[in-house]
C-alpha cells in the first residue's frame, strides 16, 4: 500500500532522468571536477546531508558527450567492459 502525499506536499520525482546525476557528497568535488575537465555543464540541483546525496543537472549532455575524442570513448566502454567481466565472475 502506498500513501499519497498530502495535497500541499509534491509527490517525490522517482524514476531515471538521464540528464540527473546523485553524488555521494565525499565525492561531490572530485565528480565535479572530472565534469569540469570534460567540458560537461553542470548545475547544483540540491543537497540532503541526510542522504548524504547531492543532485546535478547535466544540461547539454548529448553536446558534451558528441565532443569527447573517440579514444576516450573507448576507453570508458573498455572499461565498464571490465566491470561487467568482474561482477559476473563475482570478483
């Protein structure tokens, strides 16, 4: 059974936004900063100490991925190539 918020409350957005991004807030600065050397723009959406989850928008993602060099490209499929290898393996 779900409960419905209150009608002067706003329902919470759920679901993947593929121009959103949740950082850990121990990792908000070093995610930033490989945006920032990417060259993809980012906003400050708001923080939850609580959750300890910030959230950014990442506005004109598909601009900023279209101008990465396709080396490195390729390399970030290599890589996530091998985390699937190591999760199925169980390592």
């Amino acid at each position: 059974m779900t409960q419905e918020p209150a009608p002067n409350q706003k329902r919470p957005n759920a679901g993947f936004v593929p121009d959103e991004l949740a950082v850990d807030l121990e990792h908000l600065n070093r995610v930033t900063g490989m945006l920032d050397t990417l060259g993809v723009a980012w906003a400050g959406e708001g923080q939850s100490e609580e959750l300890g989850l910030a959230l950014l928008s990442l506005s004109g993602l598909d601009k900023s991925v279209a101008s990465l060099p396709a080396k490195d490209l390729e390399a970030a499929e290599e890589f996530l190539h091998r985390v699937k290898e190591q999760q199925r393996s169980g390592s």
